[in-house]
C-alpha cells in the first residue's frame, strides 16, 4: 500500500537504466530492432555509452529553436537507426540532416531516397497519384479510390475558410478529374507513370475552355458544356460524373468560385516547372521501407511554408501504403521496425486522420518521433486532437521552452513531493544547462569540441529523470564525408492523354445524339433591359394575384381590369411552364439580333400594357383597349421565353 501513497521524486540513474537498451558507439552495428531515440547518455573512461528505449513507443521532443534538438536528439537518432539497420524517413526542414548523415547511411549499404521540394530538380521522383492509379489499373477499385481520396483530403486541407463548400467542392473536382484520366490510362501498358498532378491540371483547364460566348446575355460556354461532355459521363462512367458534376453543371458564378477554390489549393503545382517534373513519375516504392533497409530524406525549404503540404501528402501516402502492405502478412505486421523522424511536425500542414495513424502504427512495428516547439503550435493545428497525440506518446524529451501552458503541464506531471511541493517547477524547467561538460579532443590534426545538455524525460511508467545527452558530435567526431551526391529528375516523355483528341473519336465512333441530354435549370439573363421587361411580367402576375385574392375576400364579381390580370397569370404560368420543360440549343450571334429587336418590341407593349392596366383600374378606359394588347403582349412574350428562357448545353 506504501508504494501506491508515496510522493513524487525524480528517478534515480540505476532505476531510469532498468527496461533501456544500451549502445555503445565504439560497436561498429547493435541488435536488430535495437535502436531509438536517446534518453541517457553515459561516458567512463573514454567508452560512451546511449541508452535508448527499443519498444515500439512513440516519443515527443519539445524545445523552442536553438535549444539543439536537432544536435542532441534528431541527428544522434538518424545514426543509431542505421546502427540497428532499421529504416527511416525523416523530414529535413533545413537540408542540414540530408548534408551531414546521408552519405554516412549510404555508405552503410542503405538504400537512400531523396525527396527534395527545395530543390525538385536534385531529387528522385514521386507521383502522388501513381499509387491510386495502380490499384485502379489492377481492378482494385475501392483501394484506389480510398488512396485518391487520401491525396486529395491532403491537397485541399488546411486553408482558412468559412465556408467548407468551396474546398469540398473542388475536391470533388479533383477526385472526377482523376478518376477519368484514370479510365482513359488504366489499359495503356507503356504508361507505366500513370496519370500526374501535371495531368489533372492540364484537364482542369481544357474542360473549363470558354468556347461560346452568348451575346448581350455576357454568358460564356465552357467546352464541357457545348460538347455534351457531362452527358457522355452520366451515360458511360456514372463515378465520374458524381464528382464533375457538381461543377460541370453548377452556374456561371457558383463554377468560377469552386475553379478559384481549385486553382488556390493547387497553385503549389503550378508555381514550378521542376516540381511538375518531379511528381509526374515515381521512381521507388514505399515497400522498400520494410523490405530493405532503406533511408528516405524529405528536404523542404524552412522558410517556404508553401511546401509543406507536399510533406504532409507524403508521410500520408507512406504511412497508408505500409499499413497496407502489413495487412498482407500473417501477423499483420512488420519484421523490421520503421521509423518516422518528423522534424517540425507543428509547422506542417494538417495531415489527415493523423491521431488515427499514432494510435495503430504501434502493432504494425511502425513508430514515430515527433519534434515540435510548443504545445500551442500542436494545438493550432490539431485543435482537439492535441491531447490524443501527444497522450500517445510514451516517450516526452524536454529541452527549454517559454510557453506557460507547457510548463504548467509538464510541472503537473511531475506531481507533489512528500511536503507538498512541485517535484518540477517552472524555475527548474527554465535553468537546463544546454552546455555542460565543454571539452575538446584531439581527432586527427584538429580538436573537436564535445558537450553535454541537460534535458528532462518521460519514458513510459518511470519516474521523471533529469538526464545528459551528447551533442552530435560524440558520435561521428565531426568526422563529416562529403555531401551525396543528389540524383537529377529527368523528364517524363511518353505521351500524355489528350481531351480534344479523345472526344473526337468518341464523337467518330457514338456520334453526338448517343447521349440523351439531361435537364439544366435554366439562367436568367444578363442584359439590363430584358432584366426589366422579365420584373415588368413578375410584378404584373403578382398583381394578378393580389387582384384575384381582393376579389375573393371582397365578394366583388370581377371587373374588366381584373379580368384581364386574369389571363395575365394563366399565360405567364404557361409560358414559363413551357420554356422550362423545352430543351432549346445555346442562342447564336443571329438569333441575338432577333432578339434584340423582339426585346425593344416589348418593352414599348410592356409600357403601353402597364399604363392601361393603370387606367382600367382608375375605370377611365375599357377593357377591350388594353386587354387584346395583353394578349398581344403574351403572345409574343411566349416566343420569347421560349427561346431564351431555358439555356442549355448543345448536343
């Protein structure tokens, strides 16, 4: 009963080594699955010694910049996992991990993959649609579409917007995009490639081509709709559709915003020839991770937050595809372990389903090691979903930092003393030594200067433990190769698909009337002056009905000018009725003139029309002089809405 009342103390060193794994730095390898991050450090007599802790816990390391996580925690991190032969991928925010342990990894006969969004031309290849395609090539239908929806979840996440509509839409857009080019490709055997990001964008644009322009009415066409694109798709690939449709078919405006929305979440595509180059092949497979010991550098520019997001797409698609790859094995997991060393995890980009992916990793002997400057970056991020992340994390490494909320977190944590004082104070937390034990020694003909730094640590059920770990340069003495070489991205050559082309021999082979139009809702039009002969007959039907209604509750017989509102209503509703149900082809230069003559005609009859309504109701002019005008009036009025009332795609 003792153990379960007695305070909180700090652990001592023999009680903090029990459950580690030591390593020693002079041994050229260490067991298999014997890696992880540093947690105490130990030096006798020349011989250093790591203690890490080997199980499949996640870490979190927390240090505001300059505290040397990345000298004390991620570089040391990168060389024992080569010493246990365990694969990594690692995100490199400066290029700095890339240039000082790369050519190290290679030359322990790893297979080392460069991802470098700093420099795409330096870089191996990754098409993030290559996967989707893959399966959708192989008939798996429902992986593929699961695999597309991932990347385009990753594309369009993220933005600050108060309307979710937009961002869903054009993720809709994206995924149709997709998912045709992938009908078109799935039989092309020399189109091992696939569809790129490079493809749909070029889609984007030629379906949305203004082909058309309707006169006076400043309403343009997109080839989608003069073609009768969207009917083919109804017709032929009803997915397709579902996804273009919302944007096919949405109204001028409504479209021009869901393209905006599109061409804001994608313009980190556009904006670089080289990155085009880059994601339009891949040239690895993410299996390699847990078939081999393999190294994969994610280089993005620190100070470009733009390309961040691919980061995120990337760790998504990797993570999906090893999860996949282990439900293949017998035991649902992998015999080497594989580690995600992710540098500036607050400053990516939100990635999708993220605590999902830290909560199952763990049985697939997937493990990550996530490295942030403060909780409050994690929360605006993550929001909610903070406390389920780092909960998740067995393993917490303090550094230094100023940010109360933390300090009071970690100072809870530690819990009270026998006389009931914090174990750790936020005074303790602020006076970590980063430089401890500063020496130099003699390697070759130059000195290298070693430290220590103070750090505090969780490591699962153990008492809380201030320890010292070793700057880089304990493990390779400075002793830096030169920086490897880069591949160079080469351009993809094949032909690329082709939509006019294509159409073309649809229209060979089906012919254009194949495909039964399917009903629009019709578009008022532009132009000012038929904008107000359309409010003239509104306002006159809905004088109508006022007249109508008076009359009924007045117990009145109707007068002449009511009678006349009368068959004002009766052939309004039937004019309009017959221009929606009427299917009319998209209006000409010609038929322009035509109305533009027919439009000044009514609007005279509808001024001359209004001024004798007024008059019969005043009761100085019959009937019979207004009344046949509005008959007139309609008449020529049924031809018009009949023509213009109901714009819709030409067949």
């Amino acid at each position: 009963m003792d153990n379960f009342t007695e305070k909180s103390r700090f652990a001592t060193q023999n009680e903090f080594r029990q459950g580690l794994h030591s390593i020693k730095l002079s041994e050229a390898s260490t067991v298999k699955n014997g890696a992880g991050i540093p947690l105490l450090c130990e030096q006798n007599d020349g011989d250093k010694t790591i203690y890490v802790d080997t199980s499949d816990a996640h870490s979190l390391i927390l240090g505001a910049t300059g505290s040397k996580k990345t000298r004390l925690v991620i570089m040391p991190s990168i060389l024992l996992c080569a010493k246990a032969e365990e694969s990594f991928v690692v995100v490199d925010p400066k290029g700095e991990l890339y240039n000082r342990t790369a050519q190290r990894i290679d030359d322990s006969g790893y297979n080392v993959i460069t991802i470098d969004f700093r420099n795409p031309a330096t870089s191996d290849a990754w098409n993030p649609l290559f996967i989707p395609f893959r399966h959708f090539r192989n008939g798996e239908f429902n992986k593929a579409y699961e695999f597309l929806n991932e990347v385009a979840r990753s594309v369009f996440a993220g933005k600050d917007i108060r309307d979710p509509y937009w961002a869903d839409s054009a993720l809709q857009l994206f995924v149709g995009l997709s998912l045709f080019l992938f009908e078109q490709n799935k039989s092309d055997n020399e189109g091992y490639y696939g569809v790129s990001i490079k493809d749909v964008l070029k889609l984007r644009h030629e379906i949305f081509r203004p082909t058309a322009h309707i006169g006076n009415f400043d309403r343009e066409l997109t080839w989608a709709e003069t073609s009768g694109f969207s009917n083919f798709l109804y017709q032929k690939y009803p997915l397709v559709h579902r996804n273009l449709s919302n944007a096919v078919e949405a109204p001028p405006r409504t479209r021009a915003s869901i393209l905006g929305y599109f061409d804001l979440y994608t313009e980190v595509f556009s904006m670089h020839e080289d990155l085009l180059r880059m994601t339009a092949k891949t040239t690895f497979e993410f299996a390699d991770l847990a078939n081999t010991k393999t190294a994969i550098y994610i280089i993005i520019p620190d100070e470009k937050p733009t390309y961040h997001l691919l980061a995120s797409m990337f760790i998504k698609q990797c993570y999906d595809s090893l999860i996949a790859k282990a439900s293949e094995m017998p035991d649902i997991r992998f015999e080497n372990r594989i580690n995600f060393i992710v540098d500036e995890f607050a400053s990516l980009p939100y990635i999708p389903s993220f605590p999902t992916m830290i909560t199952a990793s763990r049985s697939r002997n997937i493990r990550f090691h996530l490295v942030a400057q403060s909780r409050g970056q994690l929360s605006q991020r993550y929001g909610d979903e903070t406390e389920t992340i780092m909960s998740n994390c067995s393993n917490w490494i303090f550094l230094f930092s100023r940010e109360a909320p933390l300090l009071k977190d970690i100072q809870f944590l530690g819990g009270k003393t026998s006389e009931g004082r914090d174990l750790i104070s936020t005074s303790l937390l602020q006076n970590l030594l980063k430089e401890v034990n500063v020496a130099e020694e003699g390697v070759g003909e130059s000195n290298v200067q070693l430290s220590e730094s103070e750090v505090l640590v969780f490591c699962g059920r153990k008492r809380p433990y201030i320890t010292h770990l070793f700057d880089i340069n304990h493990y390779d003495f400075n002793d830096i190769p030169p920086i490897r070489k880069k591949p160079v991205c080469e351009d993809v050559t094949e032909k690329r698909f082709n939509i006019f082309e294509y159409w073309k021999s649809v229209v060979a082979t089906q012919g254009e009337q194949k495909h039964p139009q399917k009903p629009t809702i019709p578009q008022l039009p532009k132009n000012k002056v038929l904008r107000i002969i359309a409010l003239m007959f509104q306002v006159s039907f809905w004088g109508g009905v006022v007249g109508i209604a008076i009359d009924i509750f007045g117990n009145s017989v109707l007068s002449g000018w009511e009678r006349g509102l009368v068959f004002m209503a009766v052939i309004y509703l039937i004019t309009d009725t017959v221009a929606g149900i009427l299917r009319i082809r998209p209006i000409t230069t010609k038929s322009m003139t035509f109305l533009s003559i027919l439009g000044i005609t009514l609007l005279l009859n509808g001024a001359i029309s209004v001024a004798g309504i007024i008059m019969g109701i005043l009761g100085s002019i019959e009937w019979a002089w207004w009344g046949w005008n509005l008959l007139i009036l309609f008449a020529v009025y049924a031809m018009y809405s009949m023509i213009v009332g109901a714009i819709v795609q030409k067949k």
